[in-house]
C-alpha cells in the first residue's frame, strides 16, 4: 500500500490527523498560518499549474473542500523535510 506523502514522518502525519479532526475555523487559522511560514521560508507553491489543479480536483482529498487548505498543503508538500517537522510540531502544541 502507498504511503500519502505526509505519512512518511509520524509527527507530521500526527499533526494532519488532528488538523483533519480540527474545527473548520482552526483549520483555517492553521491553514494561514502554514502558508505565511512557508512563503517566509521562500517556499514556491508547486499546484500554481492549471494541469495539478486538475488533477487535485479530480482526488478530492479531505483538504481539497477549501482553497485555503488545500493551498496551505500544497506549501507544506513543497517545503523540505526539516521545515515541513518545524510546522507540524508546532502545529501539535496548538491542537493538543
């Protein structure tokens, strides 16, 4: 069975679950948060193309239901492997 790609570190894949358990207004607050971090960090978004934001529409993944989240997802994806663990840590401290 394939791994998703956020699967891999179990911190991180901690830190989605919890999010994806998250009230829609956390969610969200985190989902800003997310993208203000990765851009700080100089983080390119990877989905700023029309043929993967096809293909992310036709998987309807659980964060695809807002733009916001799915755009905070697609930063955390894109960003390297320690900044993607500082995210998710501190995500952990604010959903437990």
């Amino acid at each position: 069975m394939q791994k998703r790609w956020y699967d891999i570190d179990p911190t991180l894949s901690l830190a989605v679950s919890l999010l994806k358990s998250a009230s829609e207004e956390t969610q969200i607050k985190c989902a800003e948060y997310i993208i203000m971090k990765a851009k700080n960090f100089g983080v390119k978004n990877a989905a700023d193309s029309m043929l993967n934001e096809a293909f992310t529409y036709i998987l309807k993944r659980w964060y695809d239901k807002d733009r916001k989240m799915q755009e905070a997802f697609e930063y955390l994806k894109s960003a390297p492997y320690d900044l993607q663990k500082e995210i998710a840590l501190e995500l952990l401290d604010v959903l437990q």
